[in-house]
C-alpha cells in the first residue's frame, strides 16, 4: 500500500523519493562504524583490510551515491561483505553492484527465497521481479552465526516473523552497537509484512529478544530514523507485550477488526508516534 511504503521507506512520497531516489546522504561517526541516512534506510559500514563491512543498501536508485559516500567514510576501494537485514527494496538496492564488484552478499535463506522469486508485500504496490543473479545473496543462515571482520566477532542472529520471514540483526559487541532492521523504530510503528511471515507475536518475540541483549546504554540503529538506545528496546518490549495481550483480550471477547479500531489500543502512544 502507499501507507506502507510511506513508513517502511520512511519518505514523504513513494511515488517521488522512494521510487527515484535522493543523493543526499548524510554520515554520522558511531566511533569505529559509519551511519548513512539518505539512501533508502539506514546503513552502516566499517572498513576492513581487504574492503568494508556494510549492513543494508538503501534504495537501487541511491546505490551509486551511497557506495561512494561509504568509500570515502572507510577509505576502501571495494565493499567486501554486504549483510542484508531483510528483503525489502530499501535495503538491497546496492546488492547488485556489490555482488558484481565480488562481495559477499549475506542474507537469510528466506530472504534469498524473496529475492530471487517474483514477490509482493505490504510495503509496495504491485509485484516484484527477483532481483539480477549477481544482486542475489551469496552467503546464507538458517539462524545464528558469527563472522569474524576487522579483528572484531560480529554476531548475526535471526528474529523469526518480526518484521519479515527472514529477519536479522547484527551485534558489534565490542562496540556496545546493534543493528535491528526494520522491527523497531523511534518514530514510526513498523509494519508486520503479513504477506511475507509476519505477525504481532514474532514482533514481541523478536523485541524479548533483543532486550536480553543490550544494555541501557547500548546504541541501537533500526532501519529508518534516529539511532535508539537499549532502553528504548526494553521499553517497546513492554510496549509491545501490553499491545499483545490486548489483543488477545479483544479476540477472546469475540471482537473483529472494526471493533479493535474503535477500542484504539494505540492511543496512549498517538503523542509519541
């Protein structure tokens, strides 16, 4: 839907930005890792001896302008490993031009499944063709791992249903820093991909998660918007398990959609988001 396009990209206007792009793209020092914002998504990118370490691509109409920027910010000539969080198209954009410089493109399984089938989902109108055999992930997880990059054990692990069927996050545990994908944000209430595996409970399953393992001051980068912390995390955990168990009460007492959306069980939150 447009609404859905609206808050997953995290533009003003799917039909302009979201589809043509922008080049303005900003870097933020997160002290040894580099932020973008501007592409599509947050991305994060950290240099390594034979190329850069990058979470996320942004849009395919930003690639060019957000490979640049990421070169200059890690002073690598090349990007050597490229972890999708999940599937959608503003977070493999540069996919296709990381794979055909030779990178490994990393991702879930299911997400290689998304990524190389004709596709749809709540986030954009229409279907999708799969994405070039080059852009399609190289290296695949069916859950948790660990690579080792620059000297430092970056863990990945998989939330299953949160925001997609094939949801990751990457910890950096030396540097107190996580990025969480498209299951959390400051700003908006992410969408649950229902078309693609996603529900409310792998929603609160995946922010239980995530709360064991950050600390208050950990720094935390969703797919759009500020960079959170871990408090935040364990609040919206809490957010989330009121909100569950509300609906559940709702279902219980025979309720439909029509009737939930009277009762608004997001009101306390309208202020905020």
């Amino acid at each position: 839907s447009f609404a859905g396009a609206l808050v997953e990209a995290g533009l003003p206007d799917p039909l302009g930005a979201a589809q043509q792009g922008t080049s303005k793209i900003t870097t933020t020092d997160l002290n040894g890792v580099t932020l973008f914002q501007g592409a599509g998504c947050n991305v994060l990118a950290m240099p390594g001896q034979d190329g850069a370490l990058m979470i996320d691509g942004g849009l395919a109409a930003n690639a060019d302008a957000l490979l640049a920027a990421v070169k200059s910010a890690t002073r690598n000539t090349r990007v050597h490993t490229l972890i999708n969080t999940h599937g959608h198209p503003e977070q493999v954009g540069a996919n296709e031009a990381v794979g055909k410089g030779g990178g490994v493109i990393l991702a879930h399984e299911k997400t290689l499944k998304y990524l190389s089938n004709t596709v749809d989902s709540v986030t954009f109108k229409g279907r999708r063709p799969p994405l070039p055999k080059s852009a399609q992930p190289t290296r695949t997880t069916r859950g948790d791992g660990s690579i080792e990059f620059a000297g430092q054990q970056i863990e990945y692990g998989y939330l299953p249903a949160a925001h997609t069927d094939g949801d990751l996050f990457i910890n950096f545990p030396k540097l107190n820093l996580i990025a969480v994908g498209g299951i959390v944000s400051a700003e908006d209430w992410p969408l649950l991909d229902y078309h693609n595996g996603a529900w409310l409970g792998g929603r609160v399953r995946a922010l239980e998660r995530l709360a064991g393992l950050v600390q208050p001051d950990t720094r935390v980068v969703p797919a759009t918007g500020r960079v959170m912390t871990g408090k935040e995390i364990v609040r919206h955990r809490d957010m989330y398990q009121k909100l569950f168990a509300t609906m559940i009460e709702y279902l219980n007492m025979g309720m439909g959609p029509e009737d939930m959306a009277r009762r608004n069980p997001l009101k306390e939150y309208q202020a905020e988001f």
